[in-house]
C-alpha cells in the first residue's frame, strides 16, 4: 500500500519539523526534533526518523522547504519549493483554521506576527533581535527556577497575584525576576508574570499600529505553554485557538505549498528519495576576495572525501549541490 504526499521541512536555529500532508492537504504525519547546531544531521535524521515511522509507502510528488535554513535544506533534499516562514505560517493556518486573521508566532530564537484578510497576508512583523520573546528565554528561566519545561504552563496557571516583570528586555526581565525571587514570591506568580511580561514585550515590538482581529492563532513551540495562551488571552481579551500541530505549522505550511506548486504545474518533484538520509553532505566555508565586501560563501557538497584546507572558492573540488552567501550571486549555484 502507498501513499502520495507532500513533505514539508522547516529549518530553525533550535529545532527541525518535517511534516507529510496528502492530495487533498490533509494532514499526514510529522516529527520534530532538536537541530542542535547540525542542520544538515537534523535534516536527514529527520527523514529517517518520519520514514520508519510510516504505516504505508510514502510516494513524494513534492517538497517544499521553509525556516532559517531552507536554502541548505532545500539543496539537500532536492526541494521544488523554497520559502520564508511567513508565507509558509500563513497558507497552514488559512487551510487549517476557518476565518483566521491573526497568527501569533513564537520559536526558539524569534517571534512573528502575520496579518491575514480574506486569506491573504497584509502585514506582518518579525523580532530577531531581543531575546526577551522567545522560547529558549522561556527556557532558561525555567532552569533557573528549576521547573521543568514542561511544568511551566500549568504551574503558571496555579499563580493568583502574578509578580509584575519588567519584559522590554531579557536582561532586564531576567535581573527583576530574581530580584523579585529575593523578595519571596511563589515560583508560579513568577512564572505567570514572566508570561505577561512576554506578551506586553511582543506586543509592543510586533503589534503595534496592526489590527488584530479574531480569530487569533498561536504558533510555534511556546504555543504549548498554556500560561502564556493565558496571558495573550487576557492582553487582546478574546479567545486564542492553539492548532492540534502548531508546532509543525511552518513545516505543514511548505508542504501546502509544495502540493500547491505540482498541482499548478505538473512537473516532476526533484526530490532525491528517502535515502539522502543516508548520504554523506559536508559544507565548506570560504571567503571571495573579489571586491571589498569579502562575502562568506558557503559550498555543500556530496561524498566523504576529506575537502581540507581551502584558500580560494575556485580550488573547491567535488560533487557541488548547492552554493550561496555572496552578495553579487556569482558564486551562487542550487
């Protein structure tokens, strides 16, 4: 028995989504892990990983690869789409939740904001910069507390007088919250107000001057938090919809998309099989001294020969996939 799917694969500094949606769109099957440094491991481990747990053959008409590391993926698997987050957050949240018009977006190193009318994007925002709103803040401060993860939502929640946290900037977030530590409050109102010192941080970096309308979805990894659906719920005072995969979203968004792209076209997938999982890819970084803006340019290539030492970008030798980073494109290939 097969299947024909659609893979999507999201790429982000912390972790990796692969996700599987069928003909009509429907969702299939995904698996998340940790990239831990190691895309191009994530990546194949990843496909490895969705590929034995499959109850069925898997025929792959198309990929689509979206996150950070979309290009690297992309070159790895032989994707026929490539895509931001942005895009790909928007077509799985439009497909999957009737009427969305706001996507609230939180993960590990970044946060987003995704406007949407009549289906289609007409503002957004992204913060790349402070981590006082991300995941791996959350994170930290919870290993500080010493409560687990996955304790931190329903321990917040149990918070009656949450402690108010200054959240305009994680070092400042993270000097209050042990100073208020100090002072004796129970770890849940502290937790709860690090919660609403998230919210009032994103939403005053990423919402200001946008409308945002019912329905709301939030997605990303901090989605499962349920303190901090708490928290958004009581800032923009209306119900806030946590999709069953919002952590995959992104990776079921570029499977959309993929399926959306061999449906219009109905050209063959490039995708290189299943068994890139098992190839040998390493990547080689080398800097082009051909003007003055001395671009890192980064080459992947196939096969375990050692690669050594390389001065120029032009001594590279190999079997070259993909090749990107300079500014002119000269070097530019996949």
């Amino acid at each position: 028995m097969s299947l024909d799917v659609y893979l999507g694969i999201d790429v982000g500094s912390v972790t990796t989504k692969l996700a599987l949606v069928d003909e009509k769109g429907k969702y299939v099957d995904s698996y998340m892990l940790k990239t831990a440094g190691k895309p191009v491991d994530a990546v194949q481990n990843g496909l490895k990983q969705i590929i034995s747990q499959a109850l069925c053959d898997y025929n792959v008409n198309g990929v689509g690869t979206t996150g950070s590391g979309r290009n690297l993926a992309g070159a790895l698997v032989g994707a026929d789409v490539v895509k931001n987050e942005i895009t790909a957050h928007a077509v799985a949240a439009s497909t999957n939740i009737p009427g969305v018009q706001t996507i609230l977006e939180i993960g590990g190193q970044d946060s987003k904001i995704i406007i949407l009318r009549d289906g289609i994007v007409t503002d957004f925002a992204m913060n790349t910069v402070c981590a006082a709103g991300t995941g791996s803040f959350l994170d930290h401060q919870a290993q500080r507390l010493n409560v687990p993860i996955e304790k931190f939502g329903e321990t917040a929640l149990r918070s009656e007088n949450p402690a108010r946290i200054a959240g305009r900037c994680g070092v400042f977030a993270e000097s209050d919250l042990i100073h208020k530590q100090q002072l004796g409050y129970p770890v849940e109102d502290l937790l709860y107000g690090l919660c609403q010192a998230l919210v009032r941080n994103y939403l005053s970096n990423l919402a200001l001057g946008k409308e945002l309308l019912p329905t709301v979805s939030f997605q990303g990894g901090v989605a499962t938090n349920s303190g901090m659906v708490k928290a958004f719920e009581e800032a923009l005072n209306t119900k806030i919809v946590v999709p069953e995969n919002h952590q995959t979203m992104g990776a079921i968004g570029a499977a959309l998309l993929a399926m959306e792209n061999h449906q219009y076209t109905e050209v063959p997938t490039k995708f290189k099989g299943w068994e890139v999982g098992n190839m040998n890819f390493q990547s080689v970084t080398c800097q082009c001294t051909g003007c003055s803006n001395n671009c890192e340019v980064i080459t992947i290539l196939e096969g375990a020969e050692p690669v050594g030492h390389v001065e120029k970008i032009g001594d590279i030798k190999g079997n070259i996939i993909a090749r990107w980073g300079g500014t002119c494109g000269r070097w530019d290939i996949g």
